[in-house]
C-alpha cells in the first residue's frame, strides 16, 4: 500500500543536462517498481534553452528518455532573457503542480533560473552536480553554480574536491553528499552499443561539406578530435582565428582532424570570413553536433581531444582519450594530469596547445575512475532525496504537533 508520495520535478534546458536526467529518471522508475509504499510522482520540465532537433530532441530519442511533460520554449536569447523567462515559466508550473522537490542538473542557465524560482516558492531544492567550481566568475555556468548550490537543499557532489569546496563554503555538511558523476552512468549505459559504430559512418552522415574523408578517418585509425563553444574561446575574434589557423594548418599535419561544430561557433567563424577555407581543408572534417553515442564512438577511437566542454573533460578522464583542455581553469580538477585524469589545460595559447598538441599525440590512453564514478551514481541520487524527504517530513509533523501543543 502507498502511504506516501513524493512529487518531484527535475528540469533540462540544454545539451549538457540531458545525459544528467535520462539515468535519474530511470532510477525512479526502477525505485517505483521495487517500493511498494513510497510512491515517486515524476514530472520532466524542458526549458527549451536548447531546441534543435541536433542540440535537443536528437537526445531524447538516443537516452530514451520521454518527451518532456512540459516544455517552456525559450529558446536562444541573451543570459538575462533566458534567464528572467524561463522563471516567469516556471513559476506558472510550479504553482500549478505544487512539486515536493525541483531537481536541477549542471550549470545552464535554465538550472540557475529554475532554482531562484523554486526558493522563491519555497519549494526543497536537489542540485545534481553540486560544488564544481572554476573560482572564474567572469565564466557565465560558474555564476550559475554559486547561486544554485547558495539555495540547494541537498547538494549532490561528484567528487570529493566539489564537496570539499562546498565545506569550505560554509554549506551545513548534512545538506552535502557525495554520490558520483552520473553522467558515467550514461557512459556506462551506452558504450557497448557506441562501440558498435563505425567512426566512418559517423562522419559521412553529419559532414557539413562534401569533403574527400582520409583513409584513416575512414578505417578509424588516426585522428584528433574538436570541440569548441565556450565565450572565452570563440566570442574574440582574433583568438578564434589563431586557434582555427593552427588547428587548419598546423595540426592537421600531424592529424587528421574531426570537429562537429556547435552553432555558436559556427555562426561566428562563418561571420569572420574563415568557414568556406576550412570546408575545402581534406584534413580538418567539420560535422553537425553530433549525437551521443556518435561523439562517445569517436571519443573512445580518437587519438586526442581538443575541447572547452566540461561533460568531455569528465568522457576523455574514463576513457583515458588525452584531454586538451582549452580553457585557463577547470572546475573538474579530478579529471587532470596532477590527479591522475587525461587531461592537460592549455588556455586558448596556442603555443600552449601547440607543445601538449605534440606531446600528447604520442601518448598511450590511461584510464581514470575517480571513486563513485561507476554506473550507479543515479540510484544513490534517488535514495538521497527520498530519505532527506522522509526525515523532513517527519520533522514537519514533529513540528506541528509541538506548535498544536504549545496552542492549547
Ligand atoms: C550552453 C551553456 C553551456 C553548455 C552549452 C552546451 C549556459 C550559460 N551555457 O551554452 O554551459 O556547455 O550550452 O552546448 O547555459 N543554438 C542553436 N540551436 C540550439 C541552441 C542554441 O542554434 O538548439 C545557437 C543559438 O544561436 C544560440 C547559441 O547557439 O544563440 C548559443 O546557445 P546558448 O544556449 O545561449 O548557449 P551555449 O553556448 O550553447
């Protein structure tokens, strides 16, 4: 018999957060088939942050995860915009369905929009990871994470180090717990059917161009992998330009190259003039975002990364892929050299990524799992909020008989 529900709605809005969700919500559903008298009553909110079917709707086929309850369609914008209306969206759900929990993933702007809101409403917060921190806060995902996890109720960390920085933050211990990385547990999932995949059929259906794909592109063999978004990286113009000559020029003398490109990239290396000379380059393929199990295939084939993305970072560390990682700081240490992971920073210097460019083509995969990393972060996650929820409630009632007492 069902003596007690809990209603929860978890929220996605871009790219990153969806192979966060699909595993959580497949624990729930495993935890509603084995619980016979706590009911967990799921509600999936889309802020439609991310809308192309290549950036959104492409996950939720591959993950498996049901079309969102609800989508909010906000679409492209600037921060501000995206941020004050998805909490005017919000707010409207939140009214409406009365949630007991909001779970939030990442470090979007749809998850710091969804959190003020939930506070606001005075509704229990869960951060699924929680404590990253690149200690930049000119990056917009690190303004993000310090108001998500400053309201979070339960903040779910995936290493050690983020619930470290949470400590040293002044967060109440009992609000931390370290459950994992879930986006391993998609890895996990995935990768037997990933490696099913041949890296040739991967390109020839998402090139841009109709460019001649080198024979070791084709067998799988040899090649280096591209991926680039982030403002630092792309929003200059004259840093951008130096990254693509020596990816276009120098780089591919090395290696061939493969770079599915995300559409803010594009855009801007098309508005400064340099996308018609890099779709006639031989060597440096560029393709549409690719899908999950399509990036996953070329990451556990590819001989190095190049990427600013975070979920990648946390991929090459698993995988053992040698990571160059384009950015001055990281907020997943874990995944570095110095802790044992694949992965190198190297800024957007491109003598910096020139010498580990060179260094790391030589190098062997070493794969690295930090602890908890191993598959099962999302059931941990559901255990957490389902026995913080059974304390609080508890607490609740214990309260209000006191307050009864004290009335009369
Ligand atoms: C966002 C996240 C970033 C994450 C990245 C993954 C924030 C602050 N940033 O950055 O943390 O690593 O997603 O992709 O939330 N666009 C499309 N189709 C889409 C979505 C976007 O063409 O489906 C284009 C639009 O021109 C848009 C631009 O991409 O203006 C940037 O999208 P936006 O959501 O603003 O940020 P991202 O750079 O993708």
């Amino acid at each position: 018999m069902i003596i007690n529900s809990i209603k929860i709605i978890s929220v996605v809005g871009a790219r990153p957060n969806f192979m966060k969700i699909a595993p959580f919500i497949k624990a729930i559903e495993e935890f509603n088939s084995k619980s016979s008298d706590i009911y967990i009553d799921h509600t999936l909110v889309h802020t439609g942050q991310h809308y192309d079917e290549k950036m959104s709707g492409s996950f939720f086929k591959e993950l498996q995860i049901d079309q969102p309850d609800v989508n909010l369609e906000i679409g492209s914008g600037t921060h501000a915009e995206q941020v004050g209306n998805t909490m005017i969206a919000f707010e409207k759900v939140l009214k409406n369905l009365k949630p007991h929990w909001v779970v939030v993933v990442g470090d979007v702007n749809a998850t710091c929009a969804c959190s003020i809101t939930t506070k606001k409403e005075g509704i229990r917060l869960a951060h699924i990871e929680a404590g990253l921190r690149s200690y930049d806060i000119a990056m917009p995902e690190e303004i993000n994470r310090l108001v998500t996890d400053r309201l979070s109720d339960l903040l779910l960390t995936p290493d050690s180090i983020s619930s470290n920085n949470l400590q040293d933050e002044g967060v109440d211990e009992r609000k931390i717990k370290l459950v994992g990385n879930i986006m391993i547990d998609t890895l996990e999932t995935n990768i037997t059917e990933a490696k099913k995949l041949s890296t040739e059929s991967v390109v020839k259906s998402s090139m841009l161009a109709e460019q001649q794909i080198p024979e070791s592109v084709m067998n799988g063999s040899q090649f280096g992998l591209v991926t680039m978004h982030r403002p630092s990286n792309v929003d200059n113009p004259k840093v951008l330009r130096e990254i693509v000559t020596f990816l276009a020029e120098e780089a591919t003398s090395k290696l061939d190259l493969i770079w599915p490109i995300h559409p803010r990239t594009k855009n801007i290396i098309a508005k400064i003039g340099l996308l018609e000379d890099i779709l006639k380059n031989p060597k440096l393929l560029l393709t549409e975002p690719l899908g999950y199990l399509q990036m996953l295939k070329l990451n556990m084939s590819a001989d190095i990364m190049l990427t600013d993305s975070g979920g990648l970072q946390e991929e090459c560390c698993v995988l053992g892929t040698p990571c160059l990682t384009m950015r001055w700081n990281t907020e997943r240490p874990i995944t570095l050299k110095e802790h044992g992971g694949a992965s190198v920073l190297v800024g957007n210097s491109v003598s910096n990524i020139r010498r580990e460019f060179l260094r790391c083509i030589a190098q062997d995969r070493k794969p690295k799992r930090p602890k908890l990393w191993d598959g099962n972060t999302a059931k941990r996650i559901v255990n957490c909020i389902v026995s913080e929820h059974l304390q609080t409630e508890e607490v609740c009632f214990e309260f209000e008989e006191e307050s009864k007492f004290k009335a009369v």
